[in-house]
C-alpha cells in the first residue's frame, strides 16, 4: 500500500521554465489537494478535487495549474516558473464524508526556482 | 488572512513533563479540528482530531482540547517522550478543504 506518492522528491528550475510535481495515491479517495509550505507560512492550500474532472481553486492558485482525468492522478502543473515559487509542495488525499483523520499526505517535493 | 494560528513558534520541554500546544482560529464554520505532526523531509502525519461539536478527545498521551466561545484549541502530550520532537501543525477543516497553522517546533530534552 504505497497511500500518496509524489515525484520528484528534488527539482532545480530556471525562471521561466515549465514543469509538472506528479501525485498519485491508490487509496480510492475521492478528495486531492496540492499544498505549498513556506517557512512561517504552515500548509496553504493552492488547488483541490473532490473527484475525476472536478477542480477547485484554492488559498494560493496563482501560477499553477491542475487537471483531474482519472481517480489516481492530479498533477501540478508550473506554466512559468517564478522565483516566489521556491517552496516545498505536498499532496494530500482523503475520502469524502465519515472521520475526518483520513487524509494522507506524500513525502514532498522541494522545488527551487532560480 | 491567516484563519488558523499558532502564535509559539517553538516549544522546549524535558522528558516526562507535559506540552501543551495552542491554537487559535477565527472562522466559525469549521466543523473538525485536527493536530498534524512533521517529521524533516516526510509529509505531515495526522495525530488527532476533534469535531466542533465536541469539547475533548483522548488518544493516548495525546488529548486535544477545543473551548468554541474562544475560539482556541490545545494539543496536551503526557509524558513528552523524545520520539515526540518535530513540528506540529494545527489544522481546521470546512467544506473539505484544510487550513493549517504555521506550526509549532517541539524539542523534547533529555
């Protein structure tokens, strides 16, 4: 049971250039989200789907873009990177409705923009 | 503006003794109250959580407390253990959606 995996764990970009933070989770959950953390700042929420085909903006969306095709995946998408976006990114996932301790968060990826 | 804060950005206690853990919120339509721990490098972990319409919840040496007139919660570790050092997030949840605290940074002395 591998619950929110994120890749890349590490990236460098130049200002300007695109890329894609990819999160998948094989739990189900119907509920995705993408946070940034930036020192002093805690989790802010930048874009969230409460299922395939469904997305919503979140605190932060500015600069990031995302897609939900199937259940499994939703990408983060950097059209121009920017230096402001220097952060660590997590993905969470969680089941919609019941116990509200079911989110699971990945590991992280630490994206620097220079 | 930030709905969820934790104004102590650190906090150092000896092992065996009690954390407490505040929090402070200021919308009113959260419905569960959540407590995150981090470890360097690995994603938030959940911990506790507590609904809006409870007052307490025990888990443990975790216990979380939530007072809805004052708006304010608190995360209580009995007995701090050293395993328990990292950073610790409150988090609040409406329509799905969390907002978290900027944490606070527990170190637990030997």
């Amino acid at each position: 049971n591998a619950g929110v995996t994120q890749t890349p764990k590490f990236q460098v970009l130049k200002t300007g250039q695109s890329m894609t933070l990819q999160c998948a989770q094989d739990m189900n959950h119907e509920y995705m989200s993408w946070y940034r953390q930036d020192p002093g700042m805690g989790l802010r929420l930048i874009h969230y789907s409460v299922g395939a085909g469904i997305t919503d903006q979140g605190e932060v969306p500015n600069g990031y873009n995302v897609s939900r095709s199937t259940t499994e995946d939703f990408p983060l998408r950097l059209l121009s990177a920017a230096p402001s976006q220097t952060s660590v990114y997590f993905c969470a996932s969680s089941r919609l409705g019941g116990d509200h301790y079911g989110y699971t968060f990945g590991s992280g990826t630490r994206l620097t923009v220079v | 503006d930030q709905q969820v804060k934790q104004n102590s950005p650190s906090l150092s206690v000896q092992e065996g003794r009690i954390s407490i853990l505040n929090c402070d919120y200021t919308n009113s339509m959260f419905d569960y109250f959540l407590w995150y721990k981090k470890y360097p490098a690995e994603g938030p972990t959940f911990l506790i959580s507590i609904s809006s319409i409870k007052d307490k919840n025990e888990d443990g040496r975790f216990t979380v407390f939530l007072n809805k007139s004052a708006k304010h919660l608190s995360l209580h570790i009995v007995p701090s253990q050293p395993g328990d050092s990292a950073v610790y997030f409150c988090a609040a949840i409406n329509d799905y959606k969390l907002s978290f605290g900027a944490g606070t940074t527990v170190t637990v002395r030997a």
